[in-house]
C-alpha cells in the first residue's frame, strides 16, 4: 500500500514533469481567438472594421514550422477580417537546442501568402528581424513583398471602407537595428497624414504608447497595435508573468490597455524566444472589431 509520505513524493516528482511537458509540447501547438471590441472617441460612425493581428511567429521548426504557420493563415482567413496585420518578429531567435531548425523568411512568406483581406495584408518589423540574425531586416523585406505582403516602415497609407478614410501607419522598429539604434520616426510618420481621418498605428514594441500625448497632440491615432511581449510567455499562477521587455515593466504587457482615453491592444504573439515552452500564455490570433456596437458591416 502507497503511503502518504510516498504519495506526495511521487507528487512532488511528477508535477514538474507534467508542467514541463504541457509547457513545452502542448500549449506552445495551441490557438486561441482573442476578440475585442473598441470604439475610439475619433472612430467614423458607422464604420465597423474587423481586425485580424498576428504577432511574433518567430519561424522555427518544429514549433511554428511553415506548415504551421499556414494552419494559422487560414485560421486567419475564416476569421474574414477586413485587414490583416502583421506585428513584426517572423525571425527566431531561440537556439535549435539540438531538435529545432530555423525556417526561413522565404518559407515564412510563402506560408503566410494565404492571407487574405478587402484591405490587404500589412507588415511592420520586429526587434528580431532587424537584429544581425535577420540581416538588419534585409530577410523579411526581401520575401515578404513578392508574396503580396507590404512592410511599412514610418510610412502612413491611406485606406477606405464603406467610403469612409482612415489610415494605417506602419512604425520602424524601437529596439533594434545596428548598434542597437531604434529605426522608428513616428513625428516624420504623422507628418505624412495628408487630412483629419483617424489613424492605426502598427507598431511592434508597445512602449511607444507612453510617447503618444507628446508625439500626437492632434490626437490623429485612434488605436495602436503591438506585440513584442508575447504576454511573459510564462504566467506563474499567483504571481504574472515571468518577464516583460519593456521598459514599462507590465503596464504593457498584454490587452487592451486604455490611458486617457488612448486605445492599445497587445497581443501574446504565437511564437517564442528564449525557451521552447509556454504556460498560461497560449499562441492567439487577436480580432479587433473597430467601430460603436450599431455598426453594421458590410
């Protein structure tokens, strides 16, 4: 007969075992939907937009190898958003570990070819592809482009639907680049906003969020996109997330995030860094639904 004290030795050995083993084999192969609805104070009445994001794929096999991440674009697709956007971090930058292989940007943009919106498929670039792995960002700004993806960086386009403009601003990368030197020019962005329709700002690192009262006083940007934390990537029970990189600890970790009256939403991403695992933390497409709850779309 199994004692007591056995018991919870036995316990005790095997719970590590069983975190370890649904950290690193089942949750890192998850997919959740994570929607929100948001309507910015500047957003056109009327105009309902549905958002599809996907953050952080960090291209590696066997975790988000290409056939995975084609499984996710259609995931995508059946979602029938209207634009889909691309919140940097196509490169990896965990080491095989001895059962891993990196996948590369050509790989990666023809598995994420599949996309398919109204609007187009829009890409901004993350700290890890602009890092010297991902020759300075050269990888993805070559490949994507020839599958119909466009990467914008500080650049601002103007888009239309249901006849009513916004626009979609695609911010340079805040941490990466040689020497470590952020790529992002937001006031030159703004500066290319040629009228008064709103603005999405893409932008891979949250951080920028705080700079907004300073950097827009007109007030231009409706809602800003991110991704970049990948949620901790760990959430301990009773604790958070093991990590956040920013300089803002978790203020910006994940979610909708409102600060007078400014809308940011920070998805958890898809892939990792670092370590294979996740816990508490599972790979998430986010769908934003842009517009007042009336809102009919077409």
């Amino acid at each position: 007969m199994l004692s007591r004290r056995r018991f919870l030795l036995s316990v005790g050995l095997a719970t590590p075992l069983l975190f370890g083993g649904y950290a690193f084999g089942v949750e890192p192969l998850r997919l959740v939907v994570t929607p929100y609805r948001i309507t910015p104070d500047r957003w056109p009445a009327g105009l309902s937009l549905r958002i599809a994001v996907v953050a952080d794929i960090h291209a590696m096999n066997p975790w988000m190898s290409p056939a995975h991440i084609a499984s996710i674009a259609a995931v995508t697709n059946a979602l029938k958003p209207d634009i889909v956007l691309l919140a940097g971090d196509y490169e990896a930058s965990m080491p095989p570990y001895g059962i891993g292989s990196y996948v590369s940007m050509e790989d990666c943009a023809e598995a994420l070819s599949i996309l398919e919106a109204p609007l187009g498929v829009h890409a901004v670039l993350g700290n890890h592809d602009v890092g010297r792995r991902g020759n300075w960002g050269e990888n993805v700004r070559r490949a994507f482009p020839v599958h119909g993806i466009r990467v914008m960086e500080n650049e601002a386009l103007r888009l239309e639907k249901d006849g009513k403009p916004f626009w979609l601003l695609g911010l340079g990368d805040q941490w990466g680049g040689r020497g470590g030197r952020g790529l992002d020019d937001l006031p030159a962005t703004l500066d290319r906003v040629s009228d008064e329709a709103p603005a999405i700002l893409l932008a891979h690192e949250p951080d920028i969020f705080a700079d907004l009262p300073r950097l827009d006083r007109q007030r231009r940007i409706a809602l800003t996109i991110s991704g970049h934390t990948h949620g901790g990537q760990v959430k301990i029970p009773f604790y958070g997330p093991r990590s956040i990189p920013s300089r803002y600890g978790r203020r910006y970790a994940y979610g909708h995030v409102v600060e007078d009256d400014r809308h940011l939403v920070v998805s958890a991403g898809l892939g990792m860094t670092g370590i294979p695992i996740r816990f508490g933390v599972p790979p998430e497409i986010v769908l934003i639904t842009l517009g007042p709850a009336g809102a009919v779309a077409a």
